[in-house]
C-alpha cells in the first residue's frame, strides 16, 4: 500500500533524480531539508544547496537513473528504500574529471518526514565501490570486479 510518505519519495527519485525536475523539490522538500551521502559525508542543508547538488550530480551522470531494487518500506515518519543508480560519468564530479566511464551501484536511502514532506535524506552506498568503477584505484589481486546489482521485479 503506498502512503503518502512513500509517494512523496517515489516522486523524488522519478522527478527529480531521474527526470531532473529540479522545481519539483519545492513541493516535496521542507525548506530546511537536510542531505547527506558519502560524496557529503558532512551534509547539505537547505533546498537550494540540495537541488544544486542534485544539479551537479546529473551534469556528471546525464544519464543518471535510480530504479527500485525493493520496496519502499515506511514506519512512523520514515521512508526506506533501496535502488540501483546506473549512469556514465560524462561531466566533473566535483574535482574529478570525467571518465566517461559507467557507474552501477546498490544505494539504500532513509527520507525522514515532516508535515508530508522530506525532512532528511540519507543515502548510503559503497564510495569505494564508485571509485574502482570511475578507474581512480587500481584493482587489486583477489578482488574480483563489481558484480551486476541483482533486482527484483517491484511495482513503481
């Protein structure tokens, strides 16, 4: 069943994200809306920084998509969920240049809410994991390359 809340973030990660709807944050974020992921391992705080980072992250990964892995989950005033995020780094992110090479990672992300709207977000995912796919640290003996993120068949 989809609350609110989980609508909330479903219009998040297809608008915004993966369509680039920037305004649309407007309506789904609280003015003071706190971010953080390991790229931001100390936060953005407000709407304007976290579109801008949004806006950054898209011009590095044009082709940026988040595709559920799960289903979203929701307790109290909390949404979890996981997702695939697949791109190629075709533009900077931050002070590295583009690679041009494609990223596929397993993100879990926990949206804490307010008057219906997102209060937090906080994703998670392997840094390292992006790092080795982008080609900045060579690959060690006896660790095998990433493997396809598996994904099961989940409603949107």
């Amino acid at each position: 069943m989809l609350t609110e809340q989980k609508i909330v973030v479903r219009n998040l990660i297809n608008d915004v994200w993966n369509s680039g709807q920037l305004a649309a944050v407007d309506q789904l974020t609280t003015e003071k809306v706190r971010y953080q992921c390991p790229l931001q391992p100390t936060g953005l705080q407000g709407r304007a920084a976290y579109k801008q980072w949004i806006s950054h992250l898209r011009s590095a990964f044009p082709d940026l998509k988040l595709t559920a892995l799960t289903y979203l989950v929701a307790e109290g005033d909390q949404v979890i969920g996981r997702w695939s995020l697949t791109g190629t780094h075709n533009g900077n992110l931050s002070i590295i240049r583009a690679t041009n090479r494609p990223v596929n990672l397993a993100v879990m992300a926990a949206f804490r809410f307010t008057d219906e709207r997102i209060l937090d977000c906080t994703l998670s995912y392997d840094l390292f994991t992006l790092v080795r796919q982008l080609g900045l640290v060579p690959e060690l003996p006896g660790i095998s390359p990433a493997l396809p993120i598996p994904s099961m068949s989940v409603p949107v």
